[in-house]
C-alpha cells in the first residue's frame, strides 16, 4: 500500500482490496454515479447511495490493478454482505481525502514535473 498516493487497504468478503484513487478511477467514478461534490455531499447528509459506495470502491480498487477482475455488481453485492453501513466510511474516507488535496500527492507531481524538464 503507498499511502503517498492516497492508497487505503479494505477487507471485502476476506478479500484485501487496494483502493487508489487515481485521476482516471475518479473520471470512471463520476461516469458510474454522479459528480464527486455531490458524492460527498450525500455522505456528509447522510443521504448517500450503494451505488456511488460501489462506485467508488470498484474504481479505485481497478484502478491499483493487484485486485481480482471483480464487476460492478459483484463490488456491489459484497459490500452488501459486508454490510453497506460497515464499508461506506472507507469509501468517503478514499473520496474526501481526494477533494481536500493532498501535499504529498503535490510533491510527488512537482517532483515528476521537475524531471521531465530535465
């Protein structure tokens, strides 16, 4: 797990799952759901979907690619057994983390940047 990259572990089902939440796995999130404001939104009233909960956890976890190949609704329907109340805190956690920025996240892309100046 590189948590320098906003990387978080979750067990599903006794499956460890590597969340990253890549450029490219918010794009596909906000396709299978809605907009990310408004994901966090719905978390923060409390009025969230298991739809963007396995939005979020399916794309993030495609994204790492060291999980299984998992569909949508197999994501889906193992969250459900996990328990949708048990696994959504991680799935807002991945996504407010994103919206609030990271500095280290910052620093790896200066740093990349600086190179390919060179």
């Amino acid at each position: 797990m590189n948590s320098y990259v906003g990387e978080k572990e979750l067990e599903l089902c006794g499956e460890v799952l590597l969340l990253r939440p890549s450029f490219e796995a918010l794009v596909e999130i906000e396709s299978k759901s809605r907009p990310l404001t408004q994901i966090v939104g719905a978390f923060a009233k409390g009025d969230f979907k298991i739809s963007d909960v396995t939005a979020i956890i399916y794309c993030t976890a495609k994204a790492s690619n060291k999980n299984p190949l998992l569909s949508f609704n197999e994501v889906g329907e193992m969250i459900l057994a996990d328990g949708l109340m048990k696994i959504a805190p991680i799935a807002f956690d991945v996504i407010s983390n994103v919206l609030s920025g990271d500095e280290d996240r910052k620093k790896k892309i200066a740093s990349i940047l600086t190179e390919k100046k060179k």
